[in-house]
C-alpha cells in the first residue's frame, strides 16, 4: 500500500505564500508517523511571470502530472495581464492540460457561522455544486473573436466530458446520503429553455439519472437556482452545471458561507486533481500577515479525503475530516477571527486556532 505521496505546491501570487505556509505546516503536523507527505514546489503564476514571461513553466506542468495531488493557492495579479488584456491564470491551464472536469464547490453553514442569510438557530447548510471545469463558455478562453463591430465566445458542451462530469455527481450524492450528509438528490442547473447546448447538456444528465434510481434527479434554470440558494438553500443536496453558471454560483455560495474567506474547491479528474481556495491573490494586504487562510486549510482538507479515499488510506480521510471539523470550531467558537470575518486575528492567529482545535 502506498504510504508517501508527492504533493505538487503552487505557491501563488499576492497572499498565495502566505496562506500556503500555515496550510503545509498543518498537514505534516496531522500525517506525523501515519505516512508521508513530500512537498513539491512548482514556480508559476502572475510574479514569475512578470520575471521570466511563463506563466506556467513546463517543469512545473511536469511537477504536476507526477504528482499524486496538487495544491495550489490564490493566482494572479489585476496589473499583470497577458498582451491581449486577459488575465494569468495557471489553474485555468492545469484544468485544461490535466482535464479536471470536475470542479467540486462545497458550501456550508453551520451554527456559529457568519451569515447574510437568516437562518433559524441550529439550521444548518451543506451542499455541493459542481462546475465543469474544462469547456463551456471557457472554451474559447483567449481565443475569442473580436472585430471592431462585434465580439464572439464559443460555447462547448461535449460527450466525452458530460457523461463522466455526471457520473461524479451521482456518486457524490450516493457517498453523500451514505454518510449522512444529504438526502440523496443531484440538481442539474442548465438554461435549457433557452439553448439547445444545454437542450444536450440537460439530455446527457437524465441518460446518467436512469441508471441511478436510488438517487432523486431534478432540474433547475439558473436564473431560478440564484434564487433559490438565498431563499432556501437546504432545499439542495449536489448540483451540477456548466462552467460560467458554476463559476458565478459558486461565488454566491461563498458569499452565503460568509465570504470568499471561507470557501475551498478541488478540480477534479480521472487521473489528477488541484485543491485550492476559491478566492483571488488580494494584493492590496500581500506581506501585511493578516490574510485569512480557512479556504487554504479547507482545501488541504478536502484533499486528504480525496487521497485518501483514493489510496484506501482510512487515517487521511479521517484526519482530512479532523481539519475540517478543527476550521468549523474555530468559526462557530467566534474568539479567532481574521479581518474579513469581522475580528483582527492574523493569518498565523487563526492557523494555530486550527492546529489547537484539532481533535
């Protein structure tokens, strides 16, 4: 049985170093005498390239696609862009390259826990969207059409990423509903009365839900599922849909949670996955040591749980579960809080919080 794993670290740009280093220090501190974690560092991002003019060096993708995960912390700077005007963005490359089609966003509520939605005391929220991470209207990332009347994107919804994007939502649910954790249902959040992609999109989705009837399978537009996810957002369990609509939803998800602060994702494939907090590199307060790193140390979580329920490693999956449950104390305990949950605890303040609350 594997007992040591390499682990691909991204450092990232602005707040990036400083979130990662607690994060790293966590995990050694939880595989002592268990087993192995061996950090590899792997230049990319909006400083190098400022320095070298690669944004994601090839020694690095290699660095990635040896790894047995990747961890990767906030990338990019709003005055470092590529010559068109778009934006260094390593991750977005490693989705593409590795084809991390699953882009895995968890939101959460728990008493305790900042809110801007009024909930009843002791109700709680806990589901997952997935965004597709490789296609849809990032296809054409970089490469749109621009003429001086008019601008084009393409949207691109296939087969071959479709049908397993929707078998891992199926098999979140039944993983979720046997841990107790949801009912056992999977959302598929299109605009399918709209665009004959998500017309496809929405058909590939109920081929996957035939084969499922222990799971309950629905529909949503996604006009409506913004809605709903402020009005009753315990109504949903796991949901999946295209890459823009998750990418907007998930930033909605994160605001209910309490803010960008406390929201992790993982981009997961056949083969690979990254972990890493759904926030920016928030430039404006880099070197100041007062960033919040919950969403880091919530990633590094989410990845002991993938590793080791992929490596039949049942002390990591526990110990990914610990760091999670360690961030959720602190929060709920409300005495360590950074900036943006409105206390004045420092990055390393709220990551010893973590380590003192662990279980």
């Amino acid at each position: 049985m594997q007992n040591s794993f390499d682990i691909a670290v991204f450092q990232g740009d602005g707040i990036g170093p400083e979130i990662m280093a607690p994060t790293l220090s966590l995990l050694d501190h939880l595989a002592a005498g268990k087993y192995a974690l061996n950090f590899v560092d792997a230049p990319a991002g909006a400083a190098h390239y400022a320095r070298t003019g690669e944004s994601l060096p090839a020694a690095s993708m290699a660095v990635a696609r040896a790894a047995d995960a990747i961890l990767l912390s906030a990338m990019g700077l709003p005055d470092v862009r590529y010559p068109d005007g778009t934006e260094i963005s390593p991750q977005i490359d490693l989705r593409k390259a590795l084809t991390l089609f699953a882009g895995v966003r968890p939101v959460t509520i728990r008493p305790g826990q900042p809110t801007p939605l009024a909930l009843k005391d002791g109700q709680t929220v806990d589901f997952v969207l997935i965004r597709e991470s490789t296609e849809g209207l990032f296809h054409t990332q970089g490469r749109g059409e621009v003429t001086q009347d008019e601008a084009r994107e393409t949207l691109l919804i296939t087969r071959a990423i479709s049908e397993p994007l929707f078998r891992f939502a199926f098999d979140l649910a039944k993983a979720r509903k046997a841990a107790g954790r949801g009912p056992g249902k999977v959302t598929c959040v299109d605009k399918a009365n709209v665009f004959r992609a998500f017309a496809f999109f929405r058909e590939m989705f109920d081929a996957e839900a035939a084969k499922h009837p222990d799971i309950i399978a629905d529909h949503a537009y996604v006009d409506a599922t913004a809605l709903w996810m402020v009005e009753r957002p315990w109504a949903f369990d796991v949901m999946v849909t295209e890459n823009m609509f998750g990418d907007i939803l998930s930033d909605l998800g994160a605001g209910l949670m309490g803010g960008l602060g406390l929201a992790p994702s993982a981009d997961i494939g056949a083969d690979h996955a990254v972990f890493q907090p759904c926030h920016g590199s928030a430039p404006d307060i880099a070197g100041q040591g007062v960033a919040n790193p919950m969403a880091m140390i919530l990633s590094a979580a989410m990845m002991l749980e993938w590793l080791g329920g992929r490596h039949d490693m049942p002390d990591m999956v526990a110990d990914g579960d610990r760091l999670r449950a360690a961030v959720e104390a602190v929060i709920a305990a409300g005495k360590v809080a950074s900036r943006d949950l409105g206390g004045s605890a420092g990055t390393s303040e709220v990551a010893d919080a973590v380590r003192a609350a662990l279980t």
